[in-house]
C-alpha cells in the first residue's frame, strides 16, 4: 500500500498545524497519520488513492455512511437559503419536536456544536437548579475536554489512579488548575456500593452523578445488572440529579438511544454524535422543571452557533431515516455487526489470538484480552498485550480496512456497510491476526 502522498502532506502540515493534525487523537495512527480525499458510502479514499472499509466513521457520527444522498440534500437546500441567521427558525423547531419525541427523557432540549460544550451546559444547569456545587464522574468515563470534566479520564498508569476501590481525582492535562478537582469526586464504574456509600456522605454538596449509560471509550463496557436501576433509584433518594452522557450511545444503541435500551430515564442527557450524520449538532436537554431554568434565562446558555440551520436541517434528514419503519434500519446495522463480530472471534480462535469483543447495536469494542473474562470497569480494560492493538491497526490498514487509532477499540458499522464489506473485513482480519503472531 501506497502511502507517499499522505507522509508528504504530514511533513508539510507540522510546519503550520500543531502536530500536522486538528484534534489530538488524530497523531496516533502509526507510522504517521492518513490523510483522506472523499468520503462514499462504506469507504474512505486517502490522498494516494487508496480505497478502505470506513469502522472509525469519524469517530462515530457517520450513522447513514458517508455522504448520505438525503442529508446531502437536505444541507445543498438549506445552505442555499441561508446558512445561519442568528435568529429562530422552523427546522431547529421541528428537530425539538422529533428529538422529544424520540429520546425519553426529553421535555424540553437545546443544541450545542460538540460534545464538551453540551456537557458544559448541562452540569452548570444541574448545579443551578440543586444549588449544590460538586460533580460525580467515574474512573475512565470521558465527557469532553474542558477543564472542569476531563478528569480521570485514562490515566497512564495503575499508579495515577489510586487505590483499588478509593480512586481519586487526576487531572487530565497540563494547563487544566488544581481548583477543578475541588468539585469533582471521581467513583469506579459498575460498583453501587461505593456510590452509594458517597452519597450517604456528600448529597448535601453533589448536584449531580454524570455517566456514560455504557463506557464506550475503552471496550464498550456494559453496565452491570442492575447498576444503571441502581444509580436510579440513589440519586432519587438522596435527591441528586442523573445525567446521561450518550455523546456516543444516543442513537447509535438504538431509535430511543441508550436509556431507551435500558429502559432508564435519567433527569437530563447529551444525545449525540450521530445527530448530524457527520454535521456538528449536540442535542441535550430533560425535565421540563430543571430545562425551565434556561427558558427563563436564569441560566445562561449561548452560542452563535447553537441549532444553526444547516446543522438543524442535517439531523432531521437523519432522524428521519433512521426513523423509517420504526428503526428498521438499526435491525440491519445490528445483523452486519453480529456477523462480523462472530467472525473477528472465530479467526481469532483459529489464530490462537486472544481477543474480547463487547457491544451494542451496531458498535462495539475490541480488546486483546481473555475472551471469556467479561471487562466491567476501567482498570480491567488496561491492555494486557502492549501495542498489539497498533500492530493489528495498521496490518488492517494496509488491507484496506480503516479502524480506530487507539487501544479503545471502538469499531463503528453504518447504514451504508453491506455483506460484501464484511466479507472482505474479514479477510483482512484474518491477514491481519496471522501478522501478531510472528
């Protein structure tokens, strides 16, 4: 595989892009980033003309694939109406409505542009209407970058994160100030003794416990049963607020997002990456008492540009499709992945390799780990075979098969994947695993 044109437009781009990309997570791709044309469909065409299979679609927005023919549309009519007016207008209405609609715990919603500044808004609204000041997080669970969540994130090594079961707060970057950590009380995932031992002790003083209702930035990490009932059932008694980050989950695990799955209505959410089908559009919102708060600009929330036409217009041309039918279209999703993912473990067997796969719908997680040993938190997700994963990563690569950069493993399948990308993945994962052997 050819790859000149994209190691030219990297030594180029370092001398004007810090690190030759836009977001951090781009610089891991080894031995340097890929750099892509055009976007179809299923597939990805990098700056040398290579052709991939798409699983990282973005890191998850693309539900409908690449350039879907009705987002498109919808985008070409609106931008040629007037791309933003900094005023109210139908579509962001009409996208409210579907949105409440859909996602359970939606009474009332607002827009954001990305991920961290809709979970911005929504613990400042959660310490508005408690009055109360601090933020519970769990171990591993990403909600963003600002300097006020990204906490604890994935620290480095065993030795950042505390005790077994008393973890504490670890900053996630340089730059961010200690006075953060003094709201934030970081738990273990998937324990609900110790939540409940923390909010016995603290409900005075937390507004609100935030969590991601399936861990999807290290493995696709289930909640155990009876956690997310659990976290129900505390914070209502000690009268704490639930949030529900589905940046990731909200329409990718099914029509009504992960709360719908598990049948859980937390008090507010962030829905989703995969809004816009690839245009950048957050939705977040929740009870009609607490979302008030904003009604009556009593908490600020703004943004220039928050619900902006083209955006509005995307994700209700992707609302609609995948509403089709009643959702018939995550059935299919659904069906690929499970082949695929029953595929990837029976090369895996053959190959004596092994490998972990936990997921929902269509996304899920890969991991090179004992396949039989389910993987419930943060600190059993830690690689057990160092940089194994980046060697599979890029054997796939040069088999034309596009996955994620980082040991997180998040493989997303689309509306546009067919049985014939599969078929061909696999074959590229059984190259690919016979390469880790050696």
């Amino acid at each position: 595989m050819r790859i000149q044109a994209s190691k030219e437009l990297f030594d180029r781009a370092q001398k004007s892009l810090a690190g030759g990309v836009a977001a951090q997570v781009r610089s891991f791709a080894l031995p340097h980033p890929v750099y892509f044309d055009h976007g179809q469909g299923s597939k990805l065409y990098d700056v040398d003309g290579n052709e991939y299979i798409d699983y990282l679609l973005a890191y998850g927005p693309l539900i409908l694939g690449h350039c879907p023919e009705p987002v498109v549309e919808a985008v070409r009519e609106q931008a040629g109406r007037g791309s933003i007016f900094g005023a109210p207008h139908e579509t962001v209405v009409e996208l409210a409505e579907k949105l409440i609609e859909l996602v359970p715990c939606y009474e009332m919603v607002r827009f954001n542009n990305s991920g961290s500044e809709a979970v911005h808004a929504v613990l400042r609204l959660a310490r508005a209407f408690t009055g109360k000041s601090k933020i519970v997080k769990f171990e591993g669970h990403y909600h963003g970058w600002y300097d006020n969540i990204y906490i604890s994130h994935l620290p480095e090594a065993l030795s950042m994160i505390g005790l077994e079961r008393a973890p504490w707060a670890v900053l996630g970057s340089p730059g961010q100030p200690e006075s953060v950590l003094e709201d934030i009380i970081v738990l273990p995932w998937n324990d609900l003794e110790i939540v409940e031992r923390a909010l016995k002790e603290h409900a005075h003083e937390i507004a609100a416990i935030i969590t991601e209702p399936i861990m999807s930035n290290c493995g696709v990490l289930p909640p155990n049963d009876g956690y997310l009932e659990g976290l129900r059932r505390l914070t209502r008694e000690h009268d704490v607020l639930l949030i529900f980050d589905e940046v990731i989950t909200g329409l990718r695990v099914g029509l009504h997002s992960a709360q719908g799955y598990f049948g859980i209505t937390p008090d507010l959410a962030i829905i989703s990456k995969a809004l816009g089908a690839g245009y950048p559009i957050i939705s977040w919102g929740g009870r009609m008492e607490i979302m008030q708060l904003i009604a009556q600009r009593q908490v600020i929330h703004a943004g220039t540009f928050n619900g902006n036409p083209v955006c509005a217009a995307a994700a209700l041309a992707t609302l609609t499709e995948l509403s089709r039918d009643n959702g018939a279209i995550y059935e299919k999703m659904t069906a690929l992945t499970t082949t695929l993912k029953e595929g990837i473990m029976e090369r895996a067997e053959a190959h004596g390799i092994p490998v972990r796969l936990q997921g929902f719908g269509p996304f899920f997680g890969l991991l090179f780990r004992d396949p039989d040993v389910p993987i419930t938190n943060f600190r059993e997700a830690l690689d057990e075979y160092p940089g194994r994963y980046a060697r599979f990563r890029r054997a796939l690569l040069e088999r034309g098969v596009h996955i994620f950069p980082t040991e997180k493993g998040l493989w997303y399948l689309s509306a546009a994947h067919t049985e014939q990308d599969i078929a061909h993945t696999l074959d590229a994962v059984d190259g690919a695993l016979a390469t880790l052997k050696d």
